[in-house]
C-alpha cells in the first residue's frame, strides 16, 4: 500500500474527529441550529450549479459515465455498474428545475439500459434500475418502466444463496470464483427487490432482501459499528468464513463508502419492512461514521487506513452518507442525524464542486473509486453527483424526491 498523496501536506487543524452521535454531545442546542438560512442559501447555490452543469453537459454525453479522466467524463456503452445514475442525476435535475428537457434525456438514457435487465452476472441491479427504471415508472407513470425493473429483480434474485442466506456479490451464477463473497454495497440493492413484492403481491422478492439483510446484520458490524467492505462464506455450505476487503485498506479497516452504502441501506430495509433492527443496526453505522469525520466533514475514504485522518477524501462517501442520515433522521427523530447531514452537504458544497473548472464535466470533484488499486483517485463519480443532489433535494424539495424514491415511512 502506497503513501498517501496528501499525507504529508495536510496541517493539524483537521485531527480532531467529530464525537458520536449522543443525547448529550451531538444534539444541537438549539432545534434546528444546522438548518440556518445561510445553509439553505448555500444548498441551493449549489443544486443551481448542478442543474446548470449537468444541463451544459447533457448534449455531448454519448454513454454512461464511470468517471473523469483529465475532468472529462469516461463512460460505458452498457453501464458497467454504475448506468443508473446518469438517468438518475437527469431525473433529480428535471424535479429541481421542472424542465421537460430533462425528463426527455432521463427517459432515453434509462432505454438504453434495457439490456441489462436479464443480466445475472451482477448484484448491482437496484444500482442499475432504482435511480433509473422505477423513478422512471413513478414520475410517468408508463408500465414499461415498472416491468423492466420487475425483469431486472428476477434477474437479481437468482443471485440468492439460500444455504448462506445471502446475495452474491460478483460472477457469473455458474462461475466458482468469489462464489461465497458478499460485501455491503448490496444493501443498495435491496430495495429493487422490495419494489417487486410491493408491485407484483409476491412476498419472495422481499423475503430475499429480508433474509440477506438480516446476515449483513449479522456479519458486517463490528462491535464499535464499524464494517468491512467484504465477508466471505464457504457457498456450498453457507459456514462463514471470514471478512475481507478489495477497495477498503484491509480487513480490518473501514471504507467509507461501504459505510455510507450500509447506513443508507439498512435505512431503507427498515422503512419497507418496520423491522426495528435494521434501524439499530444503521444507527450503530452511522454513529461511528460521524465519529471518525474530520472537522471538515468530508470522510476520507477509509476510516482506518494509517493516514488517516489525513488521507485523501471521498466525497462520494459524504454525498451517500448524507442522504442516509436524512433517512435515519425520519426514521428515529433524532435532529443530530439531520444536523451532521446538513453538515456534509454544506461541506460538499463548499469544497468539492468544480466551480473553479471550466472544463470540469462532472459537478463533484474530491472522490476516490478505488484507493488499493489506484484506479480513480481524486477524481468525479457519477454516484457523487447523482446522491449529492438527492441529498439536496432532500432537503430543499422532499415531497419531489418523494415522488421519484419513495420515502415512506413504516405504517
């Protein structure tokens, strides 16, 4: 493991990490002490920038964007893993800004993943189509788009190891390599599957994303609430065998985004199902992620990597981990979630657009694909900027958002 770029050039200011969330210590004293005019003013400051970045952009785009190179988007022709989140940053951008140009560009690049819906060689189906396919059906309307995403939940459900209870994460059904591997970004796409049940009155697409939560419940946290990115089961017995990791520092480390994707996604099992225990279990996450933040509230990208906390940055990680705290927020009452939430997305805001750009294509910048394999170091993600403005939207337009992820609540 190399150096970090930054680790040398960062001052003390940035030692202090942020405490728990507590009664005591992280309540704000006052009600609603983050959410001040000035936040408000700077959050739509930058969902303007957005707007207007991705409106200037749309034209030239010719794929699905992976990430930047020299501030200029890459892409992929089928989506890689990463194709809803075009047609999803268009959909958030058309909800802020009401123009129908949007919604056009949202439609014809979501068509354009209509391959991948009887794709079984991957587990980022909700990844592919939520952002995509069923916000398409819920602001239109039009049952293409509901029965493509039901397509893709097939195609996902057959990644279910019913020995192990748990979703595989990558390869081929037939294919032996990393036959057992699970890792926590596939909370994220729990949800597709619940959309299912939900649309079609079949409980099996549920009782799956019930059952791999509840072993990523059982794996993943540690004791302190922290996870590691990946854990290993033997596939033809189910037995456990051990945590992992491939974009964390190692095993034993914390990768921020796979913390983020955790707190968000253990958020949301517990909205579709009113199981208690996947609050707790997002609590527990989220309470050691705001713990390990720096005063600058952008994680860096590993929680326990030896440089950190001076390490380099993912605001990808700040942008998810936003939006799950705003969830968690709903879903506990506890004002400190929304509190640091409205932190994180001031403090992408104000440090990590790329304003001071011209030729920058993507609206956030400071992101890390994949630290270990040097493969996307300070540079943009598509997922930064499609959860940066879900996050905002959140904020400034939650019955818009609403409309296009469903945010409803327990009965």
């Amino acid at each position: 493991m190399s150096v970090s770029r930054r680790a040398l050039l960062v001052t003390a200011a940035g030692a202090a990490a942020v405490g728990p969330v507590t009664e005591a210590s992280a309540a704000p004293a006052a009600p609603g002490r983050a959410e001040t005019g000035a936040t408000l003013r700077t959050l739509s400051a930058a969902a303007d920038y957005a707007v207007a970045k991705v409106r200037a952009v749309a034209p030239r785009v010719t794929g699905f964007p992976v990430g930047t190179r020299f501030e200029k988007w890459t892409y992929s022709r089928g989506g890689d893993w990463v194709g809803g989140f075009w047609p999803g940053t268009l959909w958030m951008a058309y909800l802020y800004s009401e123009d129908d140009t949007f919604r056009a560009r949202a439609v014809e690049s979501a068509r354009n993943l209509a391959p991948r819906q009887t794709d079984t060689t991957t587990h980022d189906l909700g990844f592919l189509f939520y952002p995509s396919w069923v916000t398409a059906w819920r602001l239109t309307g039009d049952d293409e788009w509901r029965t493509g995403a039901v397509r893709a939940a097939d195609s996902l459900i057959r990644r279910y190891n019913p020995r192990g209870e748990f979703i595989r994460a990558w390869g081929a059904l037939d294919a032996t390599a990393n036959a057992g591997r699970v890792i926590i970004d596939t909370m994220m796409n729990l949800d597709l599957l619940a959309f299912a049940s939900r649309q079609t009155g079949d409980p099996s697409y549920l009782d799956i994303a019930v059952a791999h939560a509840k072993t990523a419940q059982r794996v993943f946290p540690r004791p302190d609430g922290s996870t590691p990115h990946v854990y290993d089961f033997a596939p033809d017995t189910g037995v456990p065998l051990g945590p992992g990791t491939v974009q964390g520092y190692d095993a034993s480390s914390c990768w921020s985004r796979g913390q983020a994707w955790g707190i968000y996604g253990f958020t949301t099992m517990y909205r579709r199902t009113g199981d208690t225990g996947f609050r707790d279990t997002a609590r527990r996450l989220a309470d050691y992620a705001i713990g390990a933040l720096t005063p600058d509230h952008v994680p860096v990208w590993d929680y326990r990597a030896p440089q950190q906390p001076y390490d380099i940055k993912d605001a990808s990680a700040g942008a998810v981990m936003a939006c799950g705290l705003l969830d968690l927020h709903a879903a506990t009452g506890r004002r400190a979630y929304r509190d640091v939430a409205l932190r994180i997305l001031t403090a992408l805001a104000e440090t990590c657009l790329t304003r001071n750009s011209a030729r920058a294509e993507a609206v956030v910048a400071r992101c890390t694909r994949n630290r270990p394999g040097e493969d996307g170091v300070e540079i943009s993600l598509p997922y930064a900027d499609y959860y940066l403005l879900e996050g905002i939207l959140r904020v400034l337009r939650p019955a818009d958002v609403d409309r296009a992820v469903d945010l409803s609540q327990p009965s």
